[in-house]
C-alpha cells in the first residue's frame, strides 16, 4: 500500500540570506516545500503566541473551519480567538477562504530553528 504524503508546512527561524537562497533554488525548479519563515526567533514567539499555537493545533488538517467553530474547538471565548486569528491572518499563516471561513491548509507542522551560542 502506497502511503499519501502529508502536505506539511516547516516554521522556521532564518536569515534573509538562507530565504533567497530556497527562493533561488525554486526558481531552478528544485522543489522547496512548504515554508513559513520568520527573520528572529523573537517575532515567531511575538506571532505564535501559546493560545496561537493551540488554534493552529485544532485546524491543521480541518480544512475551512469559522470563528466561531475554532473558538468551540480551543474552548476560548470568540472574541479573544477573533482576536487571536486575524494575528495569523495578518501574518500571513491562516488564510480566508472564498466563503469568508479560516483556513490553515498543512495537515502536519514541523518547526525548525538553532539556538547558537552568542
């Protein structure tokens, strides 16, 4: 039996120079995958804040899901997840469907950065 692929998305922490290098390669046609890049680690935790992640916990996978129904889902008040997904809209991670519903459209998430030393 062949297994499907998953359609995964990698958050990740990295400079400008490693986002046009991928950028560069995908212009060659070397397939990148699906990125969500952040420029510091300090904006990703400012962006995906804990109530954050738990609202990209419930919907990956989900498909267009409404306000109202993520708020159901995280057992959250709708305003403050109202609130909370027009963060990740305006920061590009959830998307708004022709019907006006949310989307986060990856059905797995890996999350990749490097702590160095300074």
């Amino acid at each position: 039996m062949v297994e499907k692929e998953r359609n995964t998305v990698t958050i990740s922490v990295c400079s400008l120079d490693e986002t046009k290098r991928r950028l560069a390669a995908a212009f060659r046609g070397e397939p990148q995958g699906n990125h969500i890049e952040f420029p510091t680690l300090e904006l990703m935790w400012k962006i995906l804040t804990v109530k954050r992640w738990e609202i990209l916990q419930a919907m990956t996978g989900r498909g267009a899901l409404s306000i109202r129904e993520i708020a159901r889902m995280v057992e959250r008040d709708v305003k403050a997840v109202h609130g909370d997904v027009h963060a990740l809209l305006d920061a590009g991670i959830l998307e708004k469907s022709e019907e006006g519903k949310v989307v986060f459209p990856y059905e797995e998430v890996h999350v990749d950065f490097r702590l160095r030393a300074a």
